[in-house]
C-alpha cells in the first residue's frame, strides 16, 4: 500500500484524475491535497471526492516544518506535483529522495524552467511555430524541470491552434497518461 500526496496549486484536473483512478485500486491511493493557494479549485474537486487538503503560505512552506509533518502523519510514501507552482524546498527533497514527480505540459528540456507553466508554456510554443507538443512526466531535483524523464507522449500543434485548443490537446494526454505512469513507478519502487 502506498499513500501518494498531490500538490497542486489551481484547478486540479489532473489530481481528480488521479484521485479517481487509484481509488480503483486497493493497493495505493491519494490521501492528502496540498495547496499553496487557498482559493484553488483542486480543493473542492478534494472535498468532493472526500479527500483530505491542507493549504499553506509561502512562509509555512519555506521557513517551517509544518508541510513535512503533515506528510509524514499521513504516512507519504510519493509526493505527486500536479500544476503545483512553487519550487520545491531541500527538505522535501531529500526525506523524499526519488519520490517527487511532475508533470510538465511541453516535451523538456524544451520550455521548461523558471516561470514557464499553464498558458505561458503553450504560447511559446504557437509563438515558435512548432509542429508538435507534449508531455513530460519525470522526477524532481534542485532546478525546475530538469530531474529524470519517466513518460513523454507528443501531439500535434495546428497551425490554427489558440493556447486553449493546445490546452486541452494536452489536458487530455495528461489525463490519460499521467495516473497510470505513477502507477508503474510505484511498481518500480516496490520491486527495488
Ligand atoms: C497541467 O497542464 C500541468 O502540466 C501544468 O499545469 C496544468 C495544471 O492543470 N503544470 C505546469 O505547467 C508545471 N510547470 P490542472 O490543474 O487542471 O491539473
């Protein structure tokens, strides 16, 4: 059994996804929302789907212990970032070697890094005039978007596409891929 804790910082689409998925499966599952954004859909998905949250400040997360206690009491075994915004602190990422993946909406190390996320990563992409797009889903260390690639999948980019249409392409590609890459991670782990 593996107790898997999602961050995300706005709608959570994905969390619910992932949420939905493991609770089909009886040997892991989500048992903690964390969010750095109090008005943050991803909190009512959790509430509506009986997940417990816990939201903080940037102080609380940088300065203090207090996220790291609360993983810990829900016996955290995978951190999952889920549109979460922030960098991740040292601490979390040496309790949780390995264990910290994201999900980027570009194929890296192609628009990743420091303040590309959402929208602003499927404008550059229209504003380059690229021809594919994707996904990357990979481990975290030190620096945004740079740790171990676990999954990538790609998909078009029209050359009539808006950010949103591009979007959603993504959107979809994330919902289907994103639980079940967890999934096999976690498998990885257990055979270690
Ligand atoms: C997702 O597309 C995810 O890849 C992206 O934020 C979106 C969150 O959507 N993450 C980043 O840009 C991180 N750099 P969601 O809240 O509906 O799951």
């Amino acid at each position: 059994m593996s107790n898997i804790a999602i961050f995300a910082s706005g709608s959570g689409s994905n969390a619910e996804q992932i949420i939905k998925y493991f609770s089909g499966i009886s040997e892991h599952a989500v048992n903690l929302i964390l969010s750095n954004n109090p008005h943050a859909f991803v909190l009512e998905r959790a509430k509506n789907l009986s997940v417990p949250t816990f939201v903080f400040e940037r102080q609380t997360f940088y300065n203090t212990r207090q996220v790291l206690d609360v993983l810990l009491e829900a016996g955290t075994d995978l951190i999952v970032l889920a549109g979460f915004l922030w960098l991740v602190p040292d601490y979390l990422l040496t309790t949780f070697p390995q264990r910290i993946i994201n999900i980027h909406p570009a194929l890296l190390p192609d628009f990743g890094g420091k303040g590309m996320y959402g929208a602003r990563v499927h404008e550059a992409v229209i504003r380059e005039g690229r021809k594919k797009s994707g996904i990357t889903i990979h481990l975290i260390d030190e620096e945004y978007d740079r740790g171990k690639v676990l999954f990538q999948a790609e998909c078009p980019v029209l050359s009539t596409d808006t950010p949103d249409d591009l979007a959603t392409r993504i959107h979809q590609l994330e919902h289907r891929y994103f639980p079940e890459t967890i999934e096999a991670y976690l498998q990885t782990l257990h055979s270690l």
